[in-house]
C-alpha cells in the first residue's frame, strides 16, 4: 500500500517500519549483551541447562517404561525437539511480551507510546534476552538426536515437513505471546496467565496426544491450534495416525493456521492498544 495523502505510511509502510525498529533495538541489546561475553556464556547455559531438565524428566519417565502412551523414547524425543525448538524461536523473538503487564500497571509503556516507532517492535525487542538462544541450542540438540536414531523411511515431503513445522510453530507460539500481551492490557497482571498458555502449552506438546483426552486434544485442536505446532506434522512424518483421525493433508496446514493465528492476533493487538488509558489520561 502507498503512503497516504497525509504523508504517513500505509498499513505495508508501517510493517517494514515496526521490522526495522525491531532489528535496530535488538541489535543494541545483543551490542549491550556482547560486551560482557562471559556472563552472557554464563546465562546461556544456564538457560540450557535449565530447559534440558524438561527432557531429563522425560528421560527418568523411561527408566521405568517402554512406551508412554503407546510411543518409544525416539519418538517422544522427536515431538519433544520439534516443540522445544519452535517455542525456543518464538521465546528469542518475543519473549519480552510477557513483560507487558508491568510496563501498564506502572506507566512506563507511555516512553514507548510517544515514539516514532510501532509500540509492537519496542515492547517485544525490550530488554531482548540473548541467553534465551540456550533454549533453542537444547530444543535442536534433542531434535537432531531424535532424526539420526529413528528408523524412519524418509521422502521429500517428510523432509520438507520439518522446517515448515518449526518455522510455522514458532509463528503460533510469537502469535499466543501477542495475543496474551494484548489481554494485558485488559488484566494489567496477567503474565502468569499468558504463561500457562506459552510455557504451559509448550510442555503439554512435549508429549504424545495419546496421552490426554480426548476433549483436551479436541481443544488444543480446533480452539486454540497448539497441535499444529508438531504434533500433527511429527505424527505424519512417524506414519501414526492422529486421535481425533484427521486427514493427513492436516499435516501440511501449519502454515495457514499460523497465517490465521497471526491475523488475530494483531487485531487483538490493536484492540488493546486502543483501550489503553495512559497514566496521564
């Protein structure tokens, strides 16, 4: 769209702004991070260290079973790594969100509000946590690990599946972290229940689908698409079918239901930035 009469740029004009914006902020912040290169090591394995618990737990699970919900140690390995690794992408990127809540209660948002720079860019490149790149080193180290050992017959689709997975899931897990930051506006300190959403779902899919209801499946389905984050995609490429027998097509959808997931919510986005009332309201 062309900049408007008014000299303001149009709705495409506004989206190359708020990305610029947010690769210049988080470009100071890593500048800021690099130069105390130990402690940043330091966080960062810790952060690693602190999320490769999660799969050790999975580990001790299989000490005392075979299978869990009907799938082996490889197998969950591989829903574990297309997970961890696709949320550890949308928690680099956006993590900063959850941090919204703070910023509205205390008035702070308003330095953010009186900007030349969209307040979506600044609020998620704030404070952009470098460490947080531990995570994903840990998500792809299970993952990798996973694809070596499973004996799998591989074809170009199922090849193809696996990035479309990780990108398309990391695109819901940024769109649940801006949704949930918009309902902070409504909430003002809600942070903990946009973490049982992010955090929470992130772990939920950490494990087979078999595991859990069929009304918990059905909800992370068709409600609130979690599924398509990898466990639609991981079932296809391990030839099992998908509790509530979906079409294998499904397994191709992630990146439209990310399209979708996106689109709402920035229009939630928008809707809680209207409905903000600064402290000097």
């Amino acid at each position: 769209m062309a900049d408007s009469a008014y000299g303001r740029p149009g709705r495409y004009g506004r989206v190359r702004e708020g990305v610029r914006a947010y690769f210049l902020i988080t470009a100071m912040w890593i500048r800021s991070t690099m130069a105390y290169r130990v402690s940043f090591v330091m966080t960062a394995f810790g952060n690693f260290a602190g999320t490769a618990l999660d799969f050790v737990a999975i580990l001790l699970m299989f000490s005392r079973t075979d299978t869990l919900g009907g799938y082996g140690l490889r197998e969950v390995a591989f829903l574990y790594g297309l997970s961890a690794t696709a949320f550890g992408l949308a928690d680099l990127a956006l993590g900063s969100m959850e941090r919204l809540g703070r910023r509205v209660r205390d008035g702070t948002l308003d330095t953010f509000m009186v900007r030349p720079v969209p307040v979506l860019a600044q609020v998620a490149a704030d404070r952009f946590g470098l460490r947080r790149v531990g995570r994903v080193t840990q998500g792809v180290l299970v993952l990798g690990y996973a694809i070596a050992v499973l004996p799998l017959s591989w074809t170009p689709l199922k090849v193809l599946v696996i990035p479309l997975t990780l990108l398309s899931g990391a695109a819901i897990f940024c769109a649940v972290f801006v949704a949930g930051a918009a309902f902070q506006f409504a909430a003002q300190d809600a942070s903990e229940v946009q973490n049982s959403f992010t955090y929470g779902g992130q772990t939920l899919l950490q494990y087979p689908p078999t595991v859990f209801a069929k009304d918990l499946v059905r909800g992370v389905t068709f409600v609130l698409p979690l599924a398509f984050v990898n466990w639609l995609p991981a079932l296809y490429v391990l030839g099992r079918p998908y509790p509530l027998g979906l079409p294998a097509w499904a397994a191709f959808a992630p990146p439209l239901v990310a399209a979708g997931c996106c689109a709402l919510a920035g229009l939630a986005w928008r809707a809680g930035l209207r409905s903000y009332r600064s402290t000097g309201s």
